[in-house]
C-alpha cells in the first residue's frame, strides 16, 4: 500500500509540472507543445486511474 500512495503521490507531482508547463506553453501560443503535454497528462491520468483501482 506504501508504494501504491508514493507512486501515486509521483504521478501527482508530475501532472502538477506538466499542467504549469501546459499554461505556459498556451499563454506562448506553443499550440504543438501544448497537445504533446495534453497527450502526457492524458497518459498520466490514465495511470493514475489504473494504480488507484
């Protein structure tokens, strides 16, 4: 169960980064940065969805 909350826990920590790189990158008008960060939060969700079933 400790693993499961510390992988979980790393997950967040990562969405949390990409999601301020996501903002930065739409506020530059970055538009393919922008989808290649929602295609990896998207990944990431996913994983989160899987660990925490």
């Amino acid at each position: 169960m400790s693993r499961d909350i510390e992988v979980l826990s790393h997950l967040v920590g990562s969405l949390d980064e990409l999601i301020r790189k996501l903002e930065k990158s739409v506020n530059e008008n970055k538009i393919d940065e922008a989808n290649s960060i929602k295609a990896t939060i998207f990944e990431i969700n996913k994983k989160i969805i899987e660990e925490s079933a």
